[in-house]
C-alpha cells in the first residue's frame, strides 16, 4: 500500500500546482516556480496534462480500484432511540 500512498501524495502535489499555474495564467497574477529536475518536469508536463484529459469515468474508475482513504465511506447514522428531549 505505500506504492499507493506514495502516488496519491505525488498525484495531489503536482496536480494542485497545475492548477495554481492555471488560475495565475487566467487572472494574470505570478505563475509558481518553473518545473526543476526529471520528476518535476514528468510530474507537470506529462502527468498532469494527461490526467486532465482523461474523462471523469476514467479517472474514478483508477481511484476506486487503488486502495486508500478515498474509498472509505461515511459510518451510518446511529439508529434513533426514541425523542431527544
């Protein structure tokens, strides 16, 4: 599972600096530093182009089938017991 998490975490980093250059290129404020370094450069000129690309059944497929947080669901309510007051 640290395969996954280790990607997840990567995955969140780069693609939430994706989106910082996007929005600073829309509303013309300072764009992040430039990508340094083979795994900068792969992480947002190749993955997160592609990801965004890639259509929304395609990606929750790829989420659903990693294991991770994201697949855990919410608890369900506690069962009433009669009224509150």
């Amino acid at each position: 599972m640290a395969f996954f998490r280790w990607l997840r975490s990567n995955s969140e980093h780069y693609l939430l600096i994706d989106a910082h250059r996007r929005l600073a290129q829309r509303d013309g404020a300072p764009a992040p530093r430039p990508p340094r370094g083979a795994k900068e450069i792969f992480w947002l000129k190749v993955f997160a182009p592609v990801y965004s690309l890639l259509p929304w059944p395609v990606r929750h497929t790829v989420m659903k089938a990693m294991p991770g947080s994201h697949r855990q669901t919410w608890a369900p309510p506690p069962r009433l017991r009669g009224p509150a007051v």
